[in-house]
C-alpha cells in the first residue's frame, strides 16, 4: 500500500521519504520565485516578505530563493500555528546564529530540515514519547561533527518534532470541533 505524505511544510505530496529528492528537483534550475514558493506552502507573499523584513529569511537574489531560504521558510511555515515566532527564530538562532550571516551556522537549513523530514517519516506510528531517541538515531549517522554540534542539534530537533506533532494534534482536535458543531445543527 503507498500511502501519501505532505512534505511537512508544504502541500508538496509524496509517497516515501524521498525529501532530498523532491527538495533537490525544485532547484535544479537555481531557485524559487515567490510565486512558486507561495504555491508550494499556502503562504501568502505578505508572510514570505514580512518574514524577510523581520530578518527571519535573508532576502532573494534576482528574486530567486535558494534551497536554504526555502528550507528555512517551510520549516517556519510548519511551526508557527504551534510556537511563537519569536519561539521559532529562537530555536534557529541556537543552530545558526544570526540569520544573514552563513559563517556561524552549524549546519545548512536545507540539512537541518531534511534531519527534522528523516526523523517524522522514522516517527511514523510511533508514540511522540520516542522522539528523544529517534532523534539521536537518525544524527548518529551525523558524522564529523562536534558532539557540541550534535547535542544543539538534537535540541532543536526535537522541539520541532514536538511541536510538529503538537500541530497535528491541534489540527485533529479543530476537526472534531467543526464535527460537533455539525453534529449541534443537525439536531
């Protein structure tokens, strides 16, 4: 049976965590406009750009987003309906220090967010409790980095799988509310 996944983030659908690929298809001819990115995740271009004023994304280049900024994007569209921006942009300043500035981070967004891809599809039916260890299982294959490095990223890891899942909770119990009230008007 295949069943379908959202790539968290996005409305982009796949079959198997096939990420990287899907990730890697998009730029293949050097970037995103905003138009495309907008398509891609529901946003609208107001947010994509109040996020930029903000400094929570650097800016385009000849109005081109690369795969970090798309990274970057997704990975706040998929937290904010849980966890404050400031909350967000805190947990990525952790990995990746200022935001405009790539000498000082850790790791690409594009990796962090792949990482964070790997560890759902491994949490698939599996009770959010296990989230620690799947995290520290799928970055043991995180090789040369500094257990310092290691340990920030299992941080932040795991509050946005805590929070992605928070979100999925979220999102069934507004379902079951809406069911109510259609259960109250028919009556």
């Amino acid at each position: 049976m295949n069943v379908i996944f959202t790539l968290p983030g996005t409305l982009i659908e796949i079959r198997e965590n096939t990420g990287k690929q899907v990730l890697s298809s998009l730029f293949t001819t050097g970037g995103l406009v905003l138009s495309q990115i907008c398509t891609m995740t529901g946003l609208e271009p107001y947010t994509i750009q109040n996020w930029g004023k903000r400094g929570f994304v650097s800016s385009p280049v000849d109005k081109k987003y690369d795969i970090n900024q798309f990274c970057r994007i997704i990975t706040i569209n998929m937290l904010k309906d849980v966890l404050p921006l400031n909350f967000i942009a805190r947990s990525l300043h952790y990995i990746n220090g200022v935001f405009n500035d790539k000498s000082d981070d850790l790791i690409d967004d594009s990796q962090l967010y792949l990482y964070f891809v790997d560890v759902i599809f491994a949490m698939n039916g599996k009770s959010y409790e296990s989230c620690e260890d799947t995290v520290k299982d799928i970055l043991s294959e995180h090789n040369g980095e500094s257990n310092d490095i290691r340990v920030r990223l299992e941080k932040v890891l795991t509050i946005f799988v805590l929070a992605y899942y928070s979100s999925q909770f979220r999102e069934r119990a507004m379902i079951k509310i809406a069911q109510l009230d259609t259960i109250e008007r028919s009556k």
